[in-house]
C-alpha cells in the first residue's frame, strides 16, 4: 500500500525537483529580482547563492538581447506562458552564455507573485550552429569568387564574434616559410599591424613567430612579463594589447601556412570553449588559405609559362587588347610588339640536348628581363620565341631597346662550363600603322623577324609592307619543297677540287640546285634553310649523297678511276640517329668504296664536342674522309681539332677573296694552313678565282683548291670536259 503524500511532503518533491534539476531553475519577484536560485543556475550564471538572491535579472541579460528579454518577463507577470533564447553575462570571466528559457507565472489564486522559470544552457549547440552558418557563409563567398583579402577579413570578423572583443589576427608565411607577413586583423590598430608585418619565424619572435617555428599553440597569458615579447612587448602595451594567443595553420602536408592570434586587453588564459574556437579558425583559415594559393597556382600556370615563369601568349594576348584601347593616336602615341627568335637556337638543342636548351631559355629570359623596364610585358610564346609589348613609345626608343637586346647577347652564357654563344632576331610592328589588333600587329612583326634572320640575324628590322610579298614567296617554296623529290625537280652540280700539286682534277663537291616549274629555278640559300627549319633536308640530303655517289661510280666505270666526291651535311643531319647506317647503306647501294667520299661538316656543328667526336670517330670507322667547311668562321675552339679525327680544312672564301689586296687576309690563310699541316692535315681554299689568288695560295704550299678559277659548279655532263688552266 502506498503512503500518502501530504501537503508538507509534495512542497519537498517540489524542492528537490527544483534543486536538483539539470537545468538552471529560478523564481523572480514581480520586480524581476531573484527569489529563487538552484545550484546549476550557480554555475551557469557564476553567481553564488547569497549574490544572486535579490539581484534583478536584468543586471546580468547582455544589452542587446535585454528589451526583449524584459518584454517577455512583462507577457509572463500578465500570466503568459513564454519559451525564448536570450544571453547572459557570466560572471567575472565575461563569457557570454547563451540560454534556452522555459517561463511561467506564480500564481496564488487569481493573484500573480512572479515568475519561475528552466533555462538550458545551449551555448555549445549555438556555437557550433553559429560556426556551422558561418563556414557556410565564408564558402559561399570563395564560391562566388570574392577576394582572398575579403575571405579573410571575413574569417577574423566572424571568429570574433565568439571572442567577447578580443581582436584577431591572421598572419600569412612567406613563400620561403622564413617570415609572416601581414593577412587580416582589421580591428587592430594599423601602425601595429605595419610593425609587425614581416616578422620572422623564429623561437623567441613573439606568440605567432614562435608558434610557426615550434608548430605548436603558444599562450602568452602576459605580455608585459613574458619573454618572447621583448622586442614588441612596448609597441604591444602602448595599445593596450597585454595577452596573446596564437596557433599555426597548416597545409595538408603539415607545413606552416601562418598563423591565428588572438589578442586581449586583460592578462588571460583561454578557456576550453575558446580553444575550441581557435581549433575551428585555424582549421577554417588553412582552408582558404590553401584554396586561394591552388587558386592563385592554377592562375599563375594559365597565364604564365612553365618554364621561364614569363607571362604566356594568352596573357599578352589580352594585355595587348587592353594597350591597343588605351593608346592615344591622337597625341601621337603608338604602340609596338616585338616578335624575338633565337638564332640557331634548334642546333643548340641537337647537339646539346633538351635539357640544356631549357636552361640556355631560362638564362635568355632572366637576361632580358633585367635590361627591360617595368613598363614592357616580356612573355613568351612557345619554344625560343618571346614578344615584347611597349605602350606609350616611339620608334626611336623601340630601337633602343632592340639594340640593348642584342647587346646583352655580345657574351656567352656559360652552362655546365660550355660557352653557349647565342644571338636573337627580333622583328617589329607598330600601332596603329600596322595593324589595329593584335593578331595582326603579331603577324607582322613575325614577317619582320623573318626579315631580320635572312638578313644575317642578330639584328632587328621593323614591318614593311613590302616583306608580306616576301613571305607569301617563302610560303610558295615551302608547299612547292615538299613535292620536289617525288617530281624530280633537283638536280646535282658539281665543282671540281684542284690538287694544286699535281695540277689535276682530284675530287668534286656536289652541289643541289633546283627548277620548279611554278616557281623556276630557286638558289640554293632561298630553300635549303627553309628545308632545314621544315626538316626536310634530311630526305634532301639523303637524295643528294645517294646520287652523288651514282654519279661518282658512273665515272669510275668511265675512266675517272682515283676521282673522289665530297658530299655537305647539315646539322640535322649530322645528329640524326641513322647518319651511320644511312651512308653505309647508300655507299653499298652504288658501289662505291668509302674512302673515295668526304663528309663536309661546318665548324660550328662541333660545338658539342664529346658529341661531335663520337659522330665523327664513328665516320672514321666506315673509312671516309672528313672535312671542315667553312673554317675560321664558327664557334670551335681550334684545341678541338687535334681531338677530332679530320683530314682536311677548307678555308672559306671570306679569306681568300682578298688574300692578294690584304695582308691580313693573306696572313689568315697562311696561319690556317701551317697549323693544318702541324696537325697532319691537307688545306683546300675555296672560292678562287684570280691567278693571284692561286699563285699565293700555291707558294704557301696549300694542297687544293676550288673556285671559278678553274670552273663554275657544272652539270654531271660538262663535268668530264673541264680542263684545268695552267698553274
């Protein structure tokens, strides 16, 4: 049987329910002063007993919620029933609690006495609905593509939103990791943030500088007594800032990004709330943070070339629209794009490799971009190619820049210990003569750099109209180039050696020609460059050696038995992989045995030693002979020599065409040929064509010679019926 409850035993069920609740419980006179304070309302409000009891609730409601929260109290003493959220204060920490309140009237018949009332503390749940709204909130804005500054202003305002007036700050590391520059503290004072930008990271640096360094929290509960605060502790304390927090932010990969600092007015330690706080910030800081850089990389790398860090064609191409539209004609203003092409840059590339071709790109660049104001866009366009874009110019001072570019070229660049001798061919446009848009103003000053190349390169020309001509006839040669093997459009002509010794014809030196029946007969220095740009030469070339050497077993057979036939290669071909096996098979196809055959090479197809040495030790084992073309006139140091296996120098006609008039000339020549002869090799002037000439040439005991002396390069046909004049 159950005992029954009386009055007396129902008002302690009531107590105990009172006092032990979860929940804060309280009761308020009419006045609204306390009457009533269970001991979870102690610790929610910080307030003993003896403090709170008669203390009015609205001493304790944070101001912007107390009109309303007192407007419920009114609805409740007019016997209401009401269920609000308001915020107290906490007492002597100042934390703000957030709380759920269940309210109703005290009521003794028809009389009110006050009210009664359950609050939750929610804070945490708030938080985290808070911090959750405003993530979102900070996404939504990287989303739609704000600022990074914005971002980040937005991070420091929403975290202090839990900081009770605490400023934040946001420091960001440097690319180095060495210091942290300044990202985001608006509701600091700014000669503050100025000193500070820049910090290093470092073990005694302050909160965030030690932070970074040692990754870890760093609490400085007082500045004015702690010692990493030193150097900064009076700047800090002249505004009021005596308490500092900070965390480092990192990466995914655990590197320091920067920093999150928090500080306060009042020595002080974080609670584990505010802990919480600071994990969320510095988690939600290294979010942007690394969205931005990823950002900031992908733009960097769609505007900018991966090699030389140069702006790319798409940037020029809509800085160079923006120009063009800013440009005043009207006061004579115009505008100039520079298209520059390294000269021979394709060899460098075939005889040194890729790699080093990159870094040769690298090292052009940086020279350029130091002779170059900050008011010219420098980019490149792809491969050896790069523009050049100055606003606000004249044609004069464009020359003066073309000028420094070419002299900033005068000395090699040295990579890996090898002298690298480059030199660059830079055509120009201007608007609005030219052109008024880019891809025009582009085109033609691709036209002109064509035109500075054909000129010698190394030197810079601007657009003519009558260079478009030019290059629609360039345009012809090439389409008409392709087709000619298979049309049989070339033919060889031969030019005979002269042994100056035994006054007899001792070899020939093949020599392409071709007639297009479009186009007529086209010199050999209008296609074979374009064949060597196009790669064409290396079928041209393989059809110039096997008929040659045709040809050359044909007059064998014919009587001619002790002739030889010199043979040209082009650097393409002298680095394709199949050199070899190409000219023994062409030597097999005809008959021919090898050391009838010379290999002509160019001086400066050597530029790669241990290369060209195994190239050409590899053409010494097929058993033909080998001759420097051209020499004097290249890049090879003449050491080289002896370490190559060679048999003859052809001194080139620049020495020989005054050897008689000049004596520098005639003493070129003679050095040429005494040091050929110390090295046991045989000398072969070309380009003679005076008796003078040869009867020098002869008393310096030069073996051979060639030259329209003796006769013009001629036809298979005519070959034969040369004869040498009397010597």
């Amino acid at each position: 049987m159950q005992p029954d409850i009386n009055s007396s035993s129902l008002f302690d069920v009531y107590q105990s329910l009172f006092n032990f609740n979860h929940d804060a419980c309280y009761a308020l006179d009419t006045d609204g002063n306390f009457i009533l304070f269970n001991e979870t309302a102690v610790e929610v409000t910080g307030y003993p007993l003896d403090k709170a009891l008669g203390m009015n609730f609205v001493s304790i409601v944070h101001e912007d919620f107390l009109e309303e929260t007192i407007g419920h109290f009114n609805r409740v003493i007019n016997g209401e029933r009401e269920r609000f959220e308001t915020v107290i204060i906490k007492r002597d920490s100042g934390e703000h609690v957030n709380l759920l309140l269940t309210v109703v009237p005290i009521k003794v018949g028809e009389e009110i006495l006050g009210v009664v009332g359950c609050a939750q503390d929610i804070s945490k749940n708030k938080r985290l609905e808070d911090m959750l709204s405003g993530k979102n909130r900070i996404l939504k804005m990287m989303a739609k593509g704000a600022s990074f500054q914005e971002v980040l202003d937005e991070i420091v305002f929403f975290i202090e939103s839990f900081t009770h007036g605490a400023p934040c700050s946001i420091l960001l590391a440097d690319e180095e990791g060495k210091r942290l520059m300044h990202g985001s503290s608006p509701n600091l004072p700014p000669a503050y943030n100025k000193a500070v930008d820049g910090i290093p990271i470092g073990e005694n640096v302050g909160s965030c500088g030690r932070a970074a360094y040692i990754k870890e929290s760093v609490v400085v509960t007082d500045i004015e007594t702690n010692p990493l605060w030193k150097d900064y502790r009076d700047l800090a304390l002249s505004y009021n800032l005596k308490a500092c927090w900070s965390s480092p932010v990192f990466d995914d990969d655990h590197k320091v990004i920067g920093t999150f600092g928090l500080y306060y007015c009042r020595a002080s330690s974080p609670r584990e709330s505010e802990r919480e706080i600071i994990e969320k910030a510095t988690n939600l800081t290294s979010l942007v943070i690394q969205h931005y850089h990823a950002k900031k990389k992908i733009d960097f790398m769609a505007y900018h070339d991966a090699l030389t860090n140069l702006p790319n064609r798409r940037f020029f191409d809509e800085k160079a629209k923006k120009a063009i539209g800013g440009t005043k004609v009207e006061d004579g203003e115009k505008l100039c794009l520079m298209f520059l092409d390294l000269d021979r840059f394709k060899f460098v590339n075939d005889s040194l490799g890729h790699s080093i071709g990159d870094r040769l790109l690298v090292e052009v660049s940086d020279k350029f971009k130091q002779i170059l104001s900050e008011g010219a866009l420098f980019s490149r366009q792809g491969g050896d190619e790069f523009t050049i874009l100055l606003e606000h110019t004249t044609k004069e001072k464009a020359q003066d820049i073309a000028r420094d570019i070419l002299k900033t070229l005068e000395e090699p660049i040295v990579i890996d210990g090898t002298d690298i001798f480059i030199s660059t061919s830079i055509g120009m446009s201007f608007y609005p003569e030219d052109g008024e848009d880019v891809e025009m103003l582009l085109r033609k000053a691709d036209v002109a750099m064509y035109q500075a190349k054909k000129q010698g390169r190394n030197n810079f020309q601007a657009y003519d109209v009558m260079l478009d001509a030019r290059a629609y006839e360039e345009m012809q040669i090439e389409n008409e180039l392709r087709k000619a093997i298979e049309r049989d459009e070339f033919v060889l002509h031969y030019q005979p050696i002269v042994n100056l010794c035994r006054h007899e014809i001792k070899g020939a030196e093949a020599l392409i020609r071709w007639e297009n029946e479009r186009i007529g007969m086209v010199p050999p220095d209008q296609f074979i460059p374009i064949a060597e740009e196009t790669g064409l030469i290396i079928p041209i070339g393989e059809w110039v050696l096997k008929t040659a050497l045709l040809q050359l077993k044909d007059w064998h057979a014919n009587g001619m038995k002790g002739l030889t036939i010199s043979v040209n290669l082009s650097i393409r071909q002298f680095y394709q992989p199949n050199l070899i096996s190409m000219i023994r098979e062409a030597l097999e196809l005809a008959g021919v045995e090898p050391h009838f055959l010379t290999i002509e090479i160019t001086e400066s197809m050597t530029m790669d030693v241990e290369k060209a040495s195994v190239i050409l030790q590899e053409l010494k084992k097929l058993g033909v002979s080998i001759s420097i073309d051209d020499f004097g006139t290249g890049y090879s140091s003449l050491s080289y020599l002896k370490r190559f296996p060679i048999d003859h120098l052809k001194i080139d006609r620049c020495f020989v065409r005054d050897i008689a008039e000049n004596k520098s000339d005639e003493n070129i020549a003679t050095t040429i040929i005494l040091m050929a002869h110390n090295l046991g090799l045989s000398v072969i002037a070309e380009g003679v064509e005076t008796e003078n000439q040869l009867s020098l040439l002869k008393q310096h005991r030069c073996n051979e010679a060639q030259g329209y002396h003796f006769s013009r390069p001629v036809p298979a046909e005519e070959f034969t019926l040369i004869k040498v004049p009397s010597l």
